[in-house]
C-alpha cells in the first residue's frame, strides 16, 4: 500500500497544499504549529474517513472557509486508486472512492490499511475503557467487515432500549415485552462481537509480548486482559437481572458496551506502577502489535505513522523503529518532527530511501 500524493483544500491550517511522497520514508519538518501532525491526520483521515484528534467532523474545515477536501492518490496491489474525502459546513460528510461515492462509510473502513503511533496514544492508558474498546475495535474491523457491522447494530440497538427506558421513565410506565425485544438483539449481537473480540486478543497478545520484549529489552512480565460481562454470564440474563437498575439509571448498564482492556505490568495496572519509559513501550509495542496483526490480516503493508516521536520517545525507542523499515516486507513510513537535522540523521541509518518536506 503506497500513498502517491496528497492535496489538501482548507484543511485545518492549509489553503492549499500537495505533496508527491516517496514509497518508502517520508518526513514532515517545522516549527511547532505549522501543521506538521494536521498532513498525518489528513492521511489517517484517509484511512479511517475521520480525524485521529478531532472527531468533531467541521472542525477540521480550515477557519472562515465553508468546505474541505483531502485528495490521496494510492498505489494498491498495483492497481491505481483515488481517495477524496470532502465535507461543507452544514452538510454530509463524503468520501469517494475512484469518483464513486460510498453508500456507508463502513464500506471504506479497512480498505486502506494505516496505524498510527502518537503522543496522543497516552489516553489509551489515563483515560476509561471507552479508548481501550475502540482502539480493539478499530483494529478488527480494518480485516472484518461482518464485526464492524455488528457493532453498528449493536450500538444502534442500544441507543434505541436507553431510548425505550427514558420513555418509561418519563411515562411512568413498562412494558416488558417491548424491552424484551431489544434484549433478544443486544444479546445476539453482543454474544458474537464478545467472541470475536476474544479470539482476536487470543492472537494478539503474543504479538504484543514480543514487541513489548524487543523494544524495552528488560525482563518485565506485561500482558492484555480482556474485561467482560459476558465472561459471567449470558447477556440476556444478565439484562434482566439489572432491569431495576437499568430502570432508575434510565440507560443500559451491562453489555458489551461497559467491556475494557486492562494493561498491566508485572500482575499491576500500569497506569499505577508503570514508569513513563515502560508506559512508553507499552504503547508502542501495543501499536506495532497492530501493524503486524493488520499486515497479516489484509495481506497489505499497513502505512505507518509517526507523529512527533523524537520529542516523546528516548533514542533506544526512536531507534527501535525507525531500523524497522530495514525490513524488505515493511511499508511506507510518515514521520513529523521539529528538527530536520534530528530527522535526517536518524532515517539516514537505515539506507532507505526518503524525502523531507519542510514545512
């Protein structure tokens, strides 16, 4: 997977930019503000139909301007493909493929396969188990397009029984057969994106053991435990259990939806007993775990972005994956930094070959 070039058209801080890339390293450099990380997130925007930072979709329209368009020319298998994703204030986002505009965004969704590494990431630590989820989810649905629909039933279903509760709520009613119907559904649903989700981890933990191991070099024990209720009990069951509670709550309070991750370090979260260094590796290891779960899932190299990792990162880290593109199997590579010299000397290790756009 190869990313030609990419024209931006009142995207975030661009009027009007384009760029032609190198296959292999290309490098993004420049003071801090000038939209060194707005150029990644326009390619993720190209992968993912959305903004890694910013999810609220009008924001990203550069200010005062009434639209957006981000232009990719791809090389896939090789097989030509064009990207355009555009969006006017006030209307529907659209995203086509080859002048042909998809019916679903979902259809897109792994079409381009991309991971991104990022200062960003630390949420998938600090934050609730909203960001862990996604992060799961986000990486099953780039290979299975039968999982990615599931969640949308899903969670459709389930904004539709917490709809159905605040009626009750509000009425002074209940009608236990209608509620009965959303259950049967969000038991369904739930029962295989829980399997699903299981079996995925079941591969994916190894993979992340040995990243984790390669990039930190230290004998810490690190592991993934996947948190659900579905590990107690059938889903319907447990719905019908927790009704009174539901009911007073006015949402649904058990399900897939309330699944986490949990990242510990040595039998402890690491969000408590990890140090910055091995919070660090953890991530990164968690994200190249994606990359080669990705890569062997779609039979593509995934693209892979590095946003502001020499700032973040220690050099034995830094190093760790910039010597990752020596390999003849790996991808193309998007790196932003504030300091060219830093940059060059760096990707200059690895005698591939690389263009730097000074931004």
């Amino acid at each position: 997977m190869i990313l030609k070039s990419l024209s931006l058209l009142n995207y975030k801080n661009f009027e009007s930019k384009s760029f032609n890339f190198d296959t292999k390293i290309n490098c993004f450099v420049g003071n801090n503000g000038v939209g060194k990380t707005n150029v990644l997130d326009a390619i993720y925007h190209l992968s993912f139909g959305k903004s890694y930072f910013n999810p609220v979709a009008s924001q990203n329209i550069k200010h005062n301007e009434p639209f957006f368009v981000i232009n990719g020319d791809y090389l896939k298998t090789e097989i030509e493909e064009k990207i355009v994703i555009s969006l006017k204030r006030g209307q529907k986002k659209v995203i086509k493929r080859n002048n042909k505009i998809y019916d679903k965004f979902s259809d897109h969704i792994g079409f381009i396969p991309l991971v991104i590494i990022s200062p960003a990431d630390r949420d998938l630590i600090i934050e609730g188990s909203d960001k862990r989820r996604k992060f799961i989810d986000s990486v099953i649905s780039q290979g299975d397009k039968d999982y990615l629909q599931l969640l949308i039933k899903y969670n459709r279903t389930l904004a539709q029984r917490n709809s159905l509760l605040k009626y009750f709520a509000i009425n002074n009613t209940f009608n236990n057969d209608t509620l009965s119907v959303y259950n049967e559904q969000l038991s369904d649903y739930g029962l295989k994106i829980f399997e699903k989700r299981k079996f995925f981890l079941e591969i994916f933990i190894p993979i992340f053991k040995i990243r984790y191991e390669a990039i930190s070099g230290d004998n810490e024990i690190v592991n993934l435990e996947y948190k659900s209720d579905l590990f107690d009990s059938d889903l319907n069951l447990l719905l019908a259990k927790v009704i009174n509670k539901d009911k007073l709550l006015q949402y649904t309070s058990v399900g897939i939806h309330k699944d986490d991750l949990l990242f510990n370090i040595n039998a402890y979260p690491i969000k408590k007993f990890g140090s910055q260094g091995q919070q660090k590796s953890f991530l990164i290891a968690l994200k190249l775990a994606q990359f080669d779960f990705i890569k062997k899932q779609s039979g593509n190299n995934p693209i892979l972005l590095l946003d502001d990792i020499f700032d973040k990162l220690d050099e034995q880290r830094v190093s760790h994956i910039i010597k990752l593109v020596n390999d003849e199997n790996f991808g193309q590579l998007f790196i932003s930094d504030t300091h060219p010299e830093r940059t060059e000397n760096a990707i200059k290790q690895v005698h591939q070959s690389y263009e730097i756009f000074k931004l």
